[in-house]
C-alpha cells in the first residue's frame, strides 16, 4: 500500500486579517500555482490529503485551513464566506505569486466563486468539486456536519479515526503520519465559526452573476451526492461554462473514494491549466 505524500506545513500572517496555516508542495519549476480550498468542517488536510502527491507532480500546491477550521484564523466576528475568499487574494498577494488556479471542494466552491467575483485578478481559473451556485435549504442539510465536525467530534478522537481512516484509500497507518493527525487537525474548530459556515453556506447564491465569469472552469461532479445533489452541481457547470468530469460516489468522494476522485481533479485541473494564460 502507498504511502501518502503529506507536506509539512506553516504559520502565514495575512496582513491587517491574521496568522492562517498553509501546506505547499513544489511542483516543477515554472508550474502553474494551484490552491485548495477545502469544505465544511474540514481542514486542508483533511480535505485534501489524497491529493497532494498526485497534483504536486505536475504544479506547486498550496492548501489553507479556512477561518474557524482547524489552524486557519481565529474569528474575531461572525464567519462570512467573503472573508474567506479575501482571505485567498491576499494569501496570494503574500506568496507572490501573481495568480493561481483554485480549487473548491463544497464550502471551498463558493469561496472559490467568491475570490474570482471580488479579486478576478489574482484568479487564473477555477475548478469546482461536488458544489453548487446555490445551495437552497443547504443549510439545514450541511448544519448537522458542522455541529458534529465542530463540536461532537472535536471531543471524540476515537470515533473521528474509525470514520475518517475507513475506506482511505492507500493510507499507510505505519506512515510516519498515522491517524492521530485526523483528530489534531480538529482540535482547532471553533464549533461557533464552524455552525455559522453552514448558515453562510446556505444564504449563498452566486447565480446573479456567475454567468460573467471569465476564466476557465471546470467541474468534478459527486454523481451519488446527498448533500449538494448532482443536479445543483450540474447547474453551475453550466453557468460558468466549464468542462465537466463525474466521480461515481458521495460528497465524502475526496478521502472515501480517491481512486476515483483524484483522476478526476487531475483532469480537471489539466483542463483548466492548460486553457489559461499567466
């Protein structure tokens, strides 16, 4: 069974908004930037870790924990997922980096949405994964997750390792990471931020004026979905006009089905990176 190839991470300060924490790998030299944005009661890590080897082949990647999540920045006021995406442009702007392809998982879809409708410079192109435009009565589907990922599970390491390791894919437990990094990365919800992601997540709608977007797109497409269904995520391909790749399981495709899932973001992101310009 592979190893998982994990990257060390680190403290940034966002100026005049607080320290975040931030995972890179380094891709080839010249590679496009591509950065992940993860989804509800997660962390970077948690959402992404599958991933990172695969994608860092072939770019430079860097994953941040969003307010509230994990090592992300300690909310000072209600969350608001327009903090977040102003969060990205300015991560950016610290790196240097000019622009960068993001990548939205769930919540992280309307973050991304977000980034390119307040900052589009910093923005080369998108990919969305298992979202939506406009999420409905989300909020009371996705509200359950943040109360048990922020507050039921933060208490209870056991359990997070039973659900989160089982069915991972090429997890090695004898890696020099084993399962207690899963229940260290929640020890740092804030349950309160996590709950008032799910709220935002539910008022969002992008559907005014995604159609403008001017980027290229592409989605990955959760076919067997119950949180965002298919139909929604279907929806907002088409506004944004990007090419489309389907991964035959739930909205936990990500770390319960990544043979399936990365390809797929693979495909994506080739798609997106090799229709933009720097």
């Amino acid at each position: 069974m592979p190893t998982l190839t994990i990257p060390d991470g680190r403290n940034i300060d966002l100026p005049r908004r607080g320290a975040t924490w931030i995972r890179t790998a380094d891709g080839p030299k010249g590679a496009p930037t591509v950065i992940l944005l993860h989804g509800l009661g997660a962390t970077g890590l948690l959402n992404w870790f599958p991933a990172f080897g695969p994608l860092a082949r072939e770019y430079n990647v860097v994953a941040i924990d969003h307010r509230g999540h994990g090592r992300g920045i300690k909310p000072r006021r209600p969350f608001r997922l327009a903090d977040c995406a102003d969060d990205v442009a300015v991560l950016i702007d610290e790196l240097g980096i000019g622009n960068a392809i993001l990548v939205g998982y769930s919540m992280g879809g309307p973050i991304t949405q977000l980034s390119w409708h307040r900052h589009p410079e910093v923005v080369r192109g998108v990919v969305l994964c298992a979202t939506s435009c406009r999420f409905g009565r989300a909020d009371q589907r996705l509200a359950p997750v943040g109360t048990a990922m922020g507050v039921g599970l933060r208490f209870t390491p056991r359990l997070v390792r039973q659900q989160m390791v089982r069915g991972m894919v090429g997890f090695n437990p004898r890696a020099r990471r084993g399962p207690d990094w899963v229940s260290e990365e929640l020890r740092g919800h804030d349950p309160a931020a996590v709950i008032e992601a799910a709220m935002s997540i539910g008022r969002f709608d992008s559907t005014p004026w995604i159609e403008e977007i001017d980027v290229p797109a592409a989605s990955v497409i959760t076919d067997y979905d119950r949180l965002v269904p298919p139909r929604r995520q279907q929806r907002l391909a088409e506004l944004t006009r990007g090419e489309v790749f389907h991964v035959r399981g739930g909205h936990d495709a990500c770390v319960s089905q990544p043979g399936l899932f990365v390809p797929a973001l693979l495909s994506a992101v080739r798609s997106v990176a090799a229709r933009s310009s720097a």
